[in-house]
C-alpha cells in the first residue's frame, strides 16, 4: 500500500555571528534539503511577513537585509518540492498566514486570521538578545555538524532525487557519488568553473521535471497535533478509498504520488482514536485498520463502515497540495 510519511524537524539553536555593519537576519542551512523560509517581524501589535527566501544545503543568505529593531521575529522553512518523499517543516507553535508563491504581508494584530489564497503555518520565534544582527540555523536529524557536511549530503539528496542510485544521504564521499555527479554535469553541459550555485539549481529544477513531489495528492497538517487521514478518488466508473496516512502535527504527507486525472479527491481526517477533523456529506467505505477498498456501496454488508468524507477540487492540476487543522480544511 502507497503509505505517506510525515515528519518534523526542530529548529536549531540560533547562533549571533553577523557584524554590525551586516546588519541583518541571516538564515543557515545545515540540512540536506533546500529550504524555503518565511520570516515574520512582530512590532506595534503588527506583523511583517514575507518569503520565501531559497537556501541551498550548506548555504547562508540574508532574509532581512535591515537592522533588527522589532519586537520579535519568527521563522518558518519547508523543504524543496524538488524533493521526493513527504514536505518536511521546520518552526514552531506560533500560526502566521503565508502564500504558496512568493509574498509580502503586513497584518494588523499578530492573529492568523487567513482568508482567501492565505494560510497558516507553525513559525518559531528567533531570540535575537536585542542585537541589530542575528543568524539562525536550521538542523536536521542526524546533525551534520558543517556546513560543508551538509551541502555535500544535499547534492547526494538531489542526485537521489534525479533518479541516481545513491545509497545513503550522508557526508561521506564515494565513487558512486563522483561518478552519478560527473555524469549530472554532462548532461547539464556545465562549464569546467561552474559552481555550487549553479550546481544546486540545475538539481532542484531537473527533480521537479521529473514530476515527483508537484504531482499527486499532498496533505498538509497546520495543527500541533498529528492525525490520521484517509481518501478516496475515482477509479474508471467507480470508487477507491484508501487508508490510513499517519500526519504529525506541522507535517505533511503525500498521499498520491501520481499525476492527478480527476476533478476532485475526497479526504476524511481525524485524531488518532476518533473525533473527525475533516469530513464531509459524501460516504465512503472504511476499517479501523489499513485499507484499500473498491466500490463505496454496500459498505456495511461488506463487513465496512460508512464515514463522510470532504470534497477537494484538484482545478484540473495534475498536483494538489491541501492545508487542514483542528477546524477543518483551510484555503486554499
């Protein structure tokens, strides 16, 4: 059975290295992963909030180029679409709206109270000490240690992520690396000085011409508190429903990994142990245990039960990405 994984990442510890004269929030990336970040300033009862800034593994870029004099500032970073396998997050417990493309958001009050193409996602504040400058690390589990270490485990990822048999994502150097490295290089025509910038992009938009991680169906929990999911979709002239999907708190999970064909996929949600938080009128067929069941009549006489599931219009994309919490669905 196709079985999503979700996972949460901590937030490293923040680290103060700037000068003075860089006046600014920097972002690090120790991690494997490119990461998106979404910064936020808190000051006068108002939020600034904008992203996304890119950071490549084992990479540093400023998200505010400006002295930090606010009250407080928050952060917030998913990883690449680029990348096969479940969206990671790394923040907080401190809901702030963002948008899927870039964004710039000026808020009154420091209430998430998302509407529209906006929602909420987790931030982490960043104790910055009252200094003008600030440089926060995002880490992975197992810490790499380096930046080095992690830029050298990201382009392993990536080359993963490129359909390259890498074995392990680590910082160890190997052949089979070299090898799948030289041979990404050619078919890239890099010239013999390219660097790691250009080696980074190359990589994030081969993987996303692959179609893994934009195609299907992903579920994104914006609630502190995991939950279980299950879908349903057409299958010809009629119906498949399937589950369960484990979904931590801050995490998501893809749940179809193939191009989307339909106009719409059913989605019921709830806390482990019962109590729905996404359902809907139309019924389908489920079990308390994983499952994969055709057809959504009879469900009681086939030794089933019935639940209601929510209607998601996929708009005719071949990917979908779905943001729900403790309420229900969340726009978009």
């Amino acid at each position: 059975m196709r079985r999503g994984l979700a996972a949460l990442a901590m937030l490293a510890a923040s680290l103060a290295c700037a000068s003075p004269a860089e006046a600014a929030l920097k972002l690090c990336n120790r991690t494997s992963y490119i990461l998106y970040a979404a910064t936020s300033a808190v000051s006068g009862g108002g939020s600034s909030t904008k992203g996304w800034t890119r950071i490549a593994p084992g990479d540093c870029q400023i998200a505010r180029p400006e002295k930090l004099s606010s009250q407080s500032y928050l952060v917030y970073a998913r990883s690449a679409l680029a990348h096969s396998g479940p969206e990671r997050a790394w923040g907080g417990d401190f809901p702030l709206c963002v948008k899927d493309a870039n964004f710039a958001l000026n808020r009154r009050g420091v209430t998430a109270n998302c509407a529209g193409d906006v929602f909420a996602v987790p931030f982490a504040t960043i104790e910055t000490h009252n200094r003008p400058d600030w440089t926060t690390t995002f880490d992975d589990q197992p810490h790499f240690g380096a930046l080095e270490a992690a830029q050298l485990a990201g382009v392993k990822r990536l080359l993963k992520d490129n359909g390259y048999n890498i074995a392990a994502i680590d910082a160890k150097p190997d052949k089979i690396t070299g090898a799948a490295l030289a041979d990404f290089r050619k078919k890239m025509n890099f010239a013999e000085r390219a660097g790691n910038d250009e080696l980074f992009a190359a990589l994030e938009r081969e993987a996303v011409k692959r179609g893994g991680t934009p195609q299907g169906y992903t579920v994104c929990n914006e609630d502190g508190s995991d939950v279980v999911a299950a879908l349903a979709e057409r299958a010809g002239a009629d119906f498949v429903t399937r589950g369960w999907w484990h979904i931590a708190g801050h995490a998501c999970a893809r749940m179809i990994t193939t191009p989307l064909k339909e106009a719409a996929v059913w989605l019921l949600a709830q806390k482990p142990g019962g109590g729905a938080t996404v359902s809907g009128p139309d019924q389908f067929c489920v079990t308390n245990q994983e499952f994969e069941i055709k057809g959504r009549k009879d469900c009681i006489q086939r030794g089933f039960v019935s639940a209601g599931f929510a209607r998601t219009p996929t708009q005719g994309k071949s990917g979908s990405v779905v943001h729900i919490n403790a309420n229900g669905l969340v726009a978009p």
